[in-house]
C-alpha cells in the first residue's frame, strides 16, 4: 500500500464510520474503483481504532462517569440503581452478541462477505430498513391528521432485552455494506428509541468491539508480518481519527433535528449503482480482492 492510498482510505474511514452507509463498503469500493488491493479486514480494523479514539475523546466526559459509576458499584449497593452504572453493564451485555458471531465467522468475514454482490445487496436492503425505521419516528415525532404525537424512549429507558437487540444488530455489520451505526440506530428506532438516544448507545457500544477487534487484528499481524505495511497503516489510522471526530460532532447535531432519509437514498442508489455496474461487467464482482 502506498502513502497516498493510505491518505484517500483514511479520509474514506474517518468520513464514512459514523455514517449509517458502512465504512468497510467504502473502504472496499474505494479499492475496486482504483484498481487497488483491497485493504482487507485487517487493515479495516486497525484504522476502526483511529475513529474509535475520536468517540472516546468526544463523549469522554460521559464514559469516564460511566466507567467510574460501573466500577463503584460494584461495590456499593447503593450506586447500582444509576443511570451510568447500568450503561456500564448495558454496553457489556450489548457487545456479546458480536464477540461471539465475530470469532465463529471470522474466515467468512475476511473471505465471501467480501463479494460486491453481497456489498451491494446490504447497501439496499440495510437501506430500506432504515428508510422504514426512520419513517416510523418521524410518524411518532410530527404524529398527524388521526394520530398524536407519540413520545419515543430516552437511554433512561434502556433496558437488558433492549441492549441485547441492539448488540444483534451491532453484529450484523460484520457483513461489508451493513453499516455498524446504520444497523445499530436502525434497531434503535424499530424499538421505539429517540434518534439521538440510539446514535449515542450505538457509538459507546461499539468502543468494546471495535478495540477488540484491533487489538485482535494487530495481534494476528505481529504473528505473522508481511501482511499488512505498517507505516501507511497507522497514517490512516491518523487520518481517520481526525475526520472522524469531525463527522461525529457533525452528525450528533445533524440528528437532532433531521432524518435519516439522504443516507437512504444514497445507500440504494449506489446499491444499484454497484449492480448495474457489475453486470455491465465494468467492474468485477471480486474487483481489487486482496492477492488478486
């Protein structure tokens, strides 16, 4: 890999991480587009760690009171009723389910699901269920001519069922195209969560797994070098820390009061795209896969 492909993967990560149109779709469209390698799993993990210092240093405050609260109570009663030490233990049983589907389909992740077929179908399909998603709370939010104004649940009301739906639907972005915050507020919203209430869960739920998976990955690298070039690698990783901590300020605020339906529209249309693509036989379906 090259410094400037490192740059443009790195601007295409930090941009891309926070967005519910999936990083590791860019990340491998962005490769086939250039006649590159694809990055591979790996290279995608370990700049994941870049974005995920961006959420740590912007909701420090909020996870150093849930850390500190969690820890506390586990030895004082009387701290276990908090708000922040429940997230603590919320975040813990939100990230089982992808701890578990990552190891059992790690080969698969890092083989097939790569396909662009499969990439261009989850763009869709992923997109039409946040299209839904999103329709039904702004149907809540504005209620209408027969409905009233129906008032959606606040992290005050996330409950262990809850976490654990949000952490099978954190595990369905280990397929390229699904997008780890597409899928997370997704379900978010399904259950009846604000939009702000289910951006904020879903990037602190995925601090655990994205650091697992990076510290996996580089462990996997050091054991068996040669696969990865580690100067370009942790450039990027630089890159995408600070576009990403951009985006997310961006993107906290840009909720607050707008829906999710240009992601949508943008994630279909480059599904299609992508298909039409492919079948005009432009681009190949395993285009820019890694040794070939």
């Amino acid at each position: 890999m090259s410094w400037f492909e490192s740059l443009i993967l790195g601007l295409v990560q930090g941009l891309t991480e926070f967005l519910p149109i999936s990083s590791s779709a860019h990340l491998r469209l962005t490769a086939a587009f250039a006649g590159w390698h694809d990055p591979g799993s790996a290279f995608t993990a370990i700049t994941q760690i870049g974005t995920e210092a961006a959420v740590l240093i912007y909701f420090r405050k909020d996870i150093a009171r849930i850390i500190s609260t969690w820890f506390r109570s586990l030895y004082t009663k009387s701290l276990r009723s908090e708000q922040d030490a429940r997230m603590g233990w919320l975040v813990i049983v939100g990230s089982i389910p992808i701890g578990v589907l990552g190891l059992v389909f790690k080969d698969q992740i890092t083989g097939p699901a790569r396909d662009l077929r499969l990439t261009a179908t989850t763009l869709i399909v992923m997109g039409l269920i946040l299209g839904f998603a999103d329709w039904q709370a702004s149907r809540d939010e504005q209620g209408g001519r027969h409905r009233v104004v129906k008032q959606r649940k606040t992290l005050k009301e996330l409950g262990v069922k809850d976490g654990l739906i949000f952490g099978v639907c954190q595990a369905m972005a280990l397929i390229p195209g699904v997008s780890r915050s597409g899928a997370t507020i997704s379900g978010g919203l399904l259950l009846g969560f604000t939009r702000e209430a289910a951006a904020r869960y879903s990037f602190l739920l995925a601090i655990p797994a994205v650091l697992a998976s990076g510290a996996f990955e580089i462990k996997d690298v050091i054991e068996s070098p040669g696969h990865i070039t580690w100067g370009p690698t942790i450039f990027a990783t630089v890159i995408a820390f600070f576009v990403g901590y951009a985006v997310i300020a961006w993107f906290m605020k840009f909720i607050s009061t707008k829906s999710f339906m240009p992601f949508v529209i943008y994630r279909i249309v480059l599904g299609i795209a992508l298909f039409v693509l492919i079948g005009m036989g432009v681009l190949e379906a395993e285009a820019g896969a890694s040794g070939t």
